[in-house]
C-alpha cells in the first residue's frame, strides 16, 4: 500500500492482528524499512495494544537516524476501545435485524495478557449497554475462559443461540452450534481506515512538523488526544462504515 507519491504505508500489528496482514513492531517493521525509504506505519490495533505504538515508533526512529526528517512517520493508531464498542454493538445490531437473532453475545480475541485480557471483559460491559441481546460473555482463543468454554457458559446461563463476535482482526475459531456475527470491519472498510491515518499523519507533519516518532517517548500513553479526536466516528460512521461492508 503506498500513500503520498513515494511514501510507503506500513500496516503494523500485534496481538489483534493476523500476522500475515500486518508487519510485527520490532524485527517485521525493520526488515519493511530497509527497502522502503520513505514510510508511514499505521498501528493496528483496536484499542487493546496500547504497547503497539510505543514500539513501532522506537524501531521508526532507530531507522530514522539515517534518514532525512519527515521521511519515516508514525500515523494514529486504527482504533480506540470507543472504536470497538461502536463495531461490535453495530456487528450485533445486524445480526439481530438480518435474522432475528435473540440468543447471547460472545466477544473472542486472542489471549494477550492479563491487562489486555481484563480490557477485553470491560468492552464487553460497555457493549452490554444498550443492546436488546443477553447476556455478553469473553472467551480468549488461547486462554481461559477459550470459546467452547465460553459457549458452554452462555447456555449454562439460559442462551438457546450464541453468537461468536471477534474483539479484534483475528477470526474466532469455529465452535459447533453458534453463529458468526463477524468481521467487525471487512477489507475494504479497513483498508479506508487506513489510508484516513496515513494522510492524517501527512498532514501532521506538513503543518505541525511532528512525525509522530515522540510515541516512543511515552510508552504505554502513544497519541494521548486520539480518543478525543476520533470519539465522533463511532456513532456517526459506523453506517458508513456499514456500507462499505464493516
């Protein structure tokens, strides 16, 4: 994928992502760099990997030593857990309109860790809200509760239909007697995302001057106004997002 003339767009990813779609934060993100000369990484995570960002922008300002300024950028991460909560509630929502679906929730993403995993359990209490479907459970592919442990657990609780809901990139595995309610965002929405952070990046540094590398700086807290500025996607775009089959 490229951007402005000449400038590469680098998808980076953790543990939301499939591996084979984005480039790792360290080693993946260097061996990208050395045969791209101007670059743009796009963090992608939906809220969980706040440690993403932080890491993407050492390993950009390691390769940026030897290169001019402004030739390596680092964008605003994809998504904040507002992000997420909007996709997953608006996955469910179609569901329920498409076929009537009345049984419970289960949101599953790979097992992270146990910061990762604990956010996970709070965006499934914000997704509680508002919607006409119960209850909401977790599974973690790879952990515990994994997602025939979670299916049980919707059942034992009185569900006679269990939807499996992705919380990040990666595909739930299938589990016998349930249904998808997933992607959260198909290819073609993703792909508008992404290029939205990468030209947003641009323009950073054409009137700001920041390249985004100061990431690095502040582990953990990359892009401390991201929540703010993009709060209003998620209940304005999400039926655009929609359209373009998110």
């Amino acid at each position: 994928m490229t951007g402005r003339p000449g400038r590469a767009v680098l998808p980076v990813g953790g543990h939301e992502s499939v591996p084979a779609d984005a480039f790792g934060p360290g080693r993946g993100l260097r061996t990208a760099l050395a045969d791209r000369p101007r670059a743009v990484a796009v963090p992608m995570t939906l809220g969980r990997d706040p440690d993403l960002a932080p890491s993407a922008a050492q390993t950009l300002a390691w390769a940026a030593r030897d290169r001019a300024p402004g030739d390596l950028l680092l964008a605003e991460p994809l998504g904040t857990v507002t992000h997420l909560v909007g996709w997953i509630r608006a996955a469910v929502l179609r569901l329920v309109r498409t076929t009537g679906f009345a049984g419970a929730v289960l949101l599953v993403a790979p097992a992270a860790g146990p910061d990762a995993d604990a956010e996970l359990f709070k965006v499934a209490r914000l997704v509680w809200d508002g919607l006409p479907v119960r209850p909401v459970e977790v599974a973690l592919d790879g952990g515990e509760p994994d997602p025939a442990e979670g299916v049980e657990r919707c059942r034992r609780l009185g569900a006679g239909e269990v939807a499996l809901v992705p919380a990040s990139f990666v595909p739930p595995p299938a589990v016998p007697g349930t249904v998808s309610a997933g992607p959260l965002l198909r290819p073609a929405a993703v792909a508008a995302l992404v290029r939205e952070r990468a030209a947003a990046a641009e323009r950073r540094w054409k009137h700001d001057g920041d390249d985004g590398l100061g990431a690095a700086t502040h582990h953990g807290h990359a892009h401390p106004h991201h929540h703010h500025e993009f709060l209003g996607i998620t209940e304005t775009t999400l039926e655009g997002a929609a359209a373009h089959g998110g």
